[in-house]
C-alpha cells in the first residue's frame, strides 16, 4: 500500500492502473531506481526479478496489485510477462 516518504502507495496509483502494462511488467523484470537528488540523497529502489520469476508468476504478482487495495484493473497474462522479457532479449 506504500509508506509515505519511503514507497509510493500503489493503491489508485496511475501507473498500477493504466491498461497498458508495459512499465508495470519493465519495473518487475528490469527494477527500477530513482536518482540521488539533494533532497533524496539514498531513493529506495527495486531489484530486478526477471531471474528469479517466472512469466506466469510476474503476472500473479502484477495481476494481485491491479486488484488489490480497491484497485480493480484487468489482470496482466503470462503471454504479456513472456513479450516483456523477450522484448530485452533480441
């Protein structure tokens, strides 16, 4: 659900609910990391999962968060997970 200051709330977070889950299924897979900013010296960031999940367990995982919290969002395929880890390897 998020912690103020620390991680962003995922309930009715935009990027959580737009039909298109490409940055959803990339944060996953690849991780994600803000910069060091003057006000943010050490963000939180996310390690990458692609080695450590399946296709069908990225979209459990994402599928859960677009429908947990009051999130109610059409659930991410293994087919979607499966295009985004082949798109990062040509």
């Amino acid at each position: 659900q998020g912690e103020p200051g620390a991680f962003p709330a995922l309930a009715g977070n935009r990027a959580v609910l737009l039909a298109d889950t490409t940055n959803l299924l990339r944060v996953v897979l690849q991780g994600g990391y803000l910069p060091a900013t003057a006000g943010n010296p050490r963000p939180h960031g996310m390690p990458p999962f692609r080695q450590v999940l399946g296709d069908e367990d990225v979209a459990a995982v994402l599928s859960f968060v677009r429908n947990a919290w009051g999130n109610q969002a059409p659930g991410v395929g293994t087919i979607d997970a499966y295009r985004a880890r082949e798109a990062r390897n040509p």
